[in-house]
C-alpha cells in the first residue's frame, strides 16, 4: 500500500504516525497518509502566510493555470 507524504513549504514532511484511508464502497484500505499533528499545522500556516502576498498578487488567469 502506497504511504503518501504531507507537503509543507513545497516539501515532503514524514509524521510520527500513519492512518490508513478506507473506502467506504468496499470497506478495504487502498492508501496510508501521514498522521499530522499541532506542529505540522503551524508549520503549514506560517507557510501559507508567507506565501499569501506574492499569491495576492497573481493574475487570475495564472492562478486558473497553476490549481488545474
């Protein structure tokens, strides 16, 4: 089963712990995600907050391109 990192800053960032994720069709576990915890959130929110002016800043159109 495929082990998924959490991306922080652009970055694989490895938790202590995993979960596995179910699918509630089948009940079986097809992925495991990194089990994130309170230092993981600052850290993806200081992030964000410094990412947040040059974003602001992006034409619409570039933005349309760089979610799809």
């Amino acid at each position: 089963m495929q082990v998924f990192d959490m991306i922080i800053n652009g970055q694989p960032v490895k938790a202590d712990s995993t979960f596995e994720v179910i699918n509630p069709a089948t009940g079986e576990a097809f992925a495991c995600v990194q089990a994130g915890n309170a230092g993981h959130v600052d850290q993806a929110v200081a992030a964000a907050r410094a990412a947040f002016h040059d974003w602001s800043r992006t034409p619409d159109a570039r933005r349309k391109d760089l979610l799809h």
